[in-house]
C-alpha cells in the first residue's frame, strides 16, 4: 500500500456502522489500519461488524447508540476516548429516508409510480419531518461538535460526511430527505473553512444508488429499479465498498489538501 493511504495507528468513529455502507467502511478502515468505534442502535449488528473488523487485527469496539439523543452521543464519544484516547477520524453515516410525498398534492393517485408506492399520497408526518431532520442533520452536528476538541487538541482530524446524490438531483418521492442531506453538504462547507488552521479536513461522499438493506427497502420493485437504472449511464448500483475505498482516501494524508468537497460516486448520475 502506498504510504500516504495509510490508516495505521488511527481511531475511526463511525455510525451506522451495524451494516451497509457504515459496515464496509468499518471493515476497509481496518484493512487500511484504522482501529474502530463502531456505533448503530442494534447491538447484534454491531457485533458482526466487530467480527469483521477484527479479522484484519485491528480493535473494534462497539457502543449501541440512538443518534438522536445527545446522551447517548455523549457516551459514545466518551467511551472511545476512554478506549483510545483519541478521535482521529470521524464518519457521520447514520441516516434515515422515506419514500413519501412532501406534501399533499391533488391527483397524485394517477401518476404511474402510485401503483407502485403504496404511501404515495400519505404525506410526511410531523413527527417524521422532525425525526428525519433530527437523525440527518441535527444528531451530525451535535456529534461532529462533540468530536473536534479531541481533533484540535491533536491539531489534525478528519471528518467524512455521508450524504446523498439527493442533495442536487431530484429522486420521486424522497420528500425532505434531500433538504437534510442539501443541508450537511453547506454544514460541510463551514466547517472545512472553520477547521482548516486546525489541520481538520471536512467532506463529504455522495453515493448514488448503492445496494444496502436500505436501498433494497426502496427499491422493492423492479420496474422501479429498472427506471433508476435508466439514469445512470452505468447501469448498475453501487457497491458499499466503493464508497469504502473513497473513504479511505479522504481518511489519509493522500486527501491533505481537500476540505469542504462534496465527492459523488454515482455511476454517472449527476451528469446524466
């Protein structure tokens, strides 16, 4: 490996890291050399996630945690300092969607993705739009504020944002899902300029369509896979460890002059 991708001797914080994408960066951080704090809510997830992880020689530990509460975010970054004495990475992957409509709109029943979508015209909740916009915007900062100390006090960290092709390219019936993920990419920004003296880099991995459970959960029909598809010029989903491995790269020194970037992996989508 070149030197300068390196993870060895670093501490990586991730969330969502019982499956999916916050997995397979876990597992590829440890191959690079990277010990893990790895943290979702379901403790079983977790715990194959320590196993994989582990196979590669590194430490794992795991802190089941609901993002949404500021304590349980407390603890966790409490327990990896107290594990590792240090954060050197932080990934905020933790997200949640939905596939409603935004709002109520009239004669939604007669679009043609209505037989396909059984809530196309039950609109966001109030008590979703404030957990959506809690776990994808609100629980990100509240930790990545929690985290930065530990960075500044080292004078180097790296923070690495998972977002969404949703933040500039509208997907049928994302509802505020592409507002929340917008709104980190312009968090990003700031904070890449807030941090830079500090030797702290901020950015952001915008994956396409990439086949985790959740995307599975989504695209439950194929008719409705195969209209995605249509639009990216590369025909197929994304792998979790494609996102990895561009991790990776904003997680080493090799990415020491990139901050408040917002790096698509996509397929082509974007530009299609």
């Amino acid at each position: 490996m070149l030197k300068e991708y390196s993870l060895e001797g670093k501490v990586a914080l991730i969330t969502g890291a019982g499956r999916g994408i916050g997995r397979a960066i876990a597992v590829t951080f440890a191959e690079a050399g990277a010990d893990i704090v790895a943290a979702s809510r379901t403790a079983s997830q977790l715990e194959e996630t320590a196993a994989e992880v582990e196979k590669s020689g590194r430490n794992c530990i795991t802190v089941p945690t609901d993002i949404t509460k500021t304590g349980e975010l407390k603890n966790l970054v409490d327990t990896a300092i107290a594990a590792f004495d240090k954060i050197d990475i932080l990934v905020n992957n933790a997200a949640m969607s939905t596939m409603k409509m935004t709002i109520p709109v009239p004669g939604a029943e007669k679009m043609r993705i209505a037989r396909l979508i059984p809530d196309l015209n039950e609109p966001v909740s109030d008590d979703e739009w404030d957990l959506i916009w809690r776990t994808n915007v609100k629980a990100e900062y509240d930790l990545t504020r929690m985290v930065v100390p530990y960075m500044i006090k080292k004078n180097k960290g790296r923070i690495i944002n998972i977002v969404s092709t949703a933040a500039i390219k509208y997907t049928a019936l994302q509802g505020l899902y592409p507002a929340t993920k917008a709104a980190i990419v312009a968090i990003t920004r700031g904070l890449a300029n807030e941090l830079a003296r500090f030797n702290i880099t901020v950015n952001c991995i915008g994956p396409g369509g990439v086949m985790t459970d959740m995307l599975k959960n989504i695209y439950t029909n194929e008719e409705i896979s195969q209209t995605y598809l249509r639009s990216v010029p590369m025909r197929r989903f994304g792998e979790p460890r494609e996102v990895a491995l561009l991790a990776v790269y904003l997680a080493s020194d090799a990415s020491n002059y990139m901050t408040g970037q917002t790096l698509y992996l996509d397929g082509g989508y974007t530009i299609a």
